[in-house]
C-alpha cells in the first residue's frame, strides 16, 4: 500500500534508553497495524468506487494534504530533479492501483506477502552472498506455497497475483526513486510533488471505476479514512519511530507487514487462511526479516 521512507543502516536508537526503543518498536507495529486495516477498509468500498476509485481517491487526499503542509514550488528546479519526482509519482500510482486490483482479485493476506517481493529483491539486490539467496529461495518459496500452480488452476486468481507482482516491481521502483527524491528535495516537497503525480496517474481509473461516486460526500470521507489511515497517521509514526530504533530493526518489524495483513483480512473481511497458506506467509516473513537484518541496502517503509 500501499508510506515508504529510506534510511541508511545507521545508528539510530542506538544508546537510548530500553522505554524510548520500544516506543519506537511500538509505533513501528502501529503504523503496520493503520496501513493494513486501512487496506482491509479500502476493500469494502469497491462495491462502490472501484479499486481504481479508491486508489485515486485516496492519492488526491493525500496529495491536498502533502501540498498545503509542503507548499512545493517547481520554479528554478532542474528538469532532472522535477524528472526524478515525476517518476516517483509514476511508481506511487502505479503501485497504488495495482494493489488495489490485487486485493479486489485475492485475499489481503496472500496479496501484501507477494508484494512484499519487491523490496526483498531491492534488499539483496547485486548480493553474492550464498545468506541472501537462502532469503530469495525461502521467499519463493512461500510465494509458491501460496499460488500453488501445480493445483488446477492454482489456488489464487491469476490476475490478482499478477497485480500484486505488479505492485512489488512498483514498489521496489518506489524505493529507489523514493531515496533519489529525498536526496534532491527538502523536507517533504519531493514526496508531495510525487503525491500529485501518482494521483494524476490514477485519474482515469479512478473516472472509470468510480464515476459519479467519487463526489458523493460519504465516500469521500470514507476515501478520507483511507488515506489517514494507510498514508498520513503511518507515516507520521515511522518518521517518529526511526528516531528511536536502528533502521535494520526498523526492516525486521515491517516484516511482519503480511502477517498483519492476514490478520486484517480475517477480523475485517472474513478471509481465512489454510495451514498451508499461513506458513508460506510465515516463510515469507522469515525471508523478508532476515534480509533486512543483513542488508546494507536502504531501509523502505510502506509507500504513502
């Protein structure tokens, strides 16, 4: 989801006191728990608006919110910078919309794990060490375990799994863009420019899909929750939590991002989970915790 912020492994939270690091522990499994939930309640309005609605909906809120906070200004930017933005904004929509149509087509749980491939693949990317392809064959694996293509059909919808790959190549765009932006803009300029991009870039899903309805005041709250709750209050509290906690804990915690994200589409959408099904999400999970322990690459947390 559909937040994300980059650090470099360093020495945050290192030296503080135990009640300050498991705050920041604390608000890292908040900002989790907000981004899933928020996708679990995206969900019931796309009898509504559409999963192209929602994500556009969702993108302009937070857009009009990032601007009037940021005040970004294109004047006097090089076109290189303004470039960088525009593609960051490309992957934010993109990777918005396509988890979006992945979660209309398959469980939430099921959905977040296979897009979770993306920064894994950013994480031991280049990497020759044999510890990192035990991290890629695990997640897989558990990918595996989930489609399970060698059953008649497979076990989930193809096209939801091919939106929810779709949505880990965004995302793994995003981290590096993300990274890119944050180099050349200060504060939060870069990421609010982006915002407006990626809502453009959704626009015409979300005309499509949601029509009329996108206007209706009562959706547009509803699309309002959304967006506080998987964009704006998360991110708030990772930039809280990454001053108090490592950024390689930081990676381990959101981890657990798939697990949450089963839990989420089980208390909200009803959606259970085979033993089978929980293990290769728990594989999964293992992989993405143990790449991020041993990674020297950037930190990402969940997009905006």
């Amino acid at each position: 989801m559909a937040r994300r912020i980059h650090s470099k492994r360093g020495s945050a939270g290192i030296g503080r006191p135990l009640s300050d690091r498991r705050a920041g522990v604390a608000l890292v499994l908040a900002a989790a728990l907000s981004v899933q939930f928020g996708a679990a309640y995206a969900v019931t309005l796309f009898d509504e608006l559409g999963p192209g609605g929602i994500a556009f909906a969702r993108l302009a809120l937070s857009a009009m919110f990032l601007v009037v906070l940021w005040r970004p200004s294109l004047g006097g930017r090089p076109h290189g910078d303004l470039r960088i933005a525009a593609l960051f904004g490309l992957a934010l929509g993109l990777m918005n919309w396509s988890f979006y149509e992945s979660i209309e087509r398959i469980p939430l749980g099921p959905a977040v794990t296979i897009e979770f491939l993306g920064p894994l693949a950013v994480a031991v990317a280049g990497s020759r060490r044999a510890l990192d392809a035990v991290w890629v064959a695990l997640a897989a694996g558990g990918v595996l375990a989930l489609a399970r293509p060698w059953e008649n059909g497979g076990d989930l919808d193809a096209l939801g799994v091919g939106f929810a790959l779709a949505a880990g190549v965004c995302w793994a765009a995003y981290i590096v863009l993300s990274a890119r932006t944050g180099r050349v803009f200060p504060g939060g300029t870069g990421l609010a420019l982006a915002m407006v991009v990626g809502a453009l870039v959704t626009l015409p899903a979300g005309i499509v899909q949601g029509g009329s309805d996108l206007l209706a005041l009562h959706l547009i709250g509803a699309a309002a929750i959304v967006a506080l709750a998987s964009s704006l209050i998360p991110y708030s509290l990772e930039l809280e939590a990454l001053r108090r906690i490592p950024a390689n804990v930081f990676g381990i915690l959101l981890s657990l991002d798939p697990a949450l994200a089963a839990l989420a589409g089980f208390l909200v959408l009803d959606q259970s989970l085979s033993t089978l099904d929980i293990a290769a999400i728990g594989a999964v999970v293992v992989a993405s915790a143990g790449a991020a322990a041993t990674s020297r690459a950037p930190v990402a947390s969940e997009p905006p």
